[in-house]
C-alpha cells in the first residue's frame, strides 16, 4: 500500500497440478501450470469513494490449457472503475 498516492499493488502466484481428464471424446493428461496475477488500485482525486481497478492475470504470458479440448488461456488484462459506499 502507498497510502501518499492513494495506490494499492498486488501480487499473486498460482500453481495448479496436472491431473487425468477423461470427459467424453476428451481424454488425456492436462499439463501443470504456474502463474503470475498482478493488480493495482487507484483512489481516483474525484469523487468519494470511486477507485480505479487495473488486473492483469497470467502476467508472464505462459498459455495453458485448463482442460483437454479447451482453447489455450493466455495474459488477460481489466479494468474497472468502482466505488466504494
């Protein structure tokens, strides 16, 4: 927290193992994966409350797949405005 900027950071490290799949003609191992969340929430100078909310989940880009005949899952990046009451 970086309470002289009205800034927030985060940080997340996720390990799933691998495990069997076996769902209709869907068969096989799903690899282990490991990634990197990142956040950052910003107190916005203007109105009580309102903050800006910025994720960026797999920051290392390292794709995966969560199950076998899913479409690989790459970096994905957010944004959001909220307010808290």
């Amino acid at each position: 927290r970086l309470a002289e900027h009205d800034l927030r950071l985060g940080a997340r490290l996720r390990y799933a193992g691998s495990f069997p799949m076996s769902s209709g003609v869907y068969v096989g191992d799903v690899d282990s994966r490991t990634t990197l969340d990142l956040s950052a929430r910003y107190a916005l100078p203007f109105g009580e409350g309102l903050h800006l909310l910025v994720n960026l989940d797999n920051a290392l880009d390292n794709t995966y797949r969560s199950f076998i005949g899913a479409p690989e899952v790459g970096r994905l990046a957010s944004a959001r405005v909220g307010v808290d009451f």
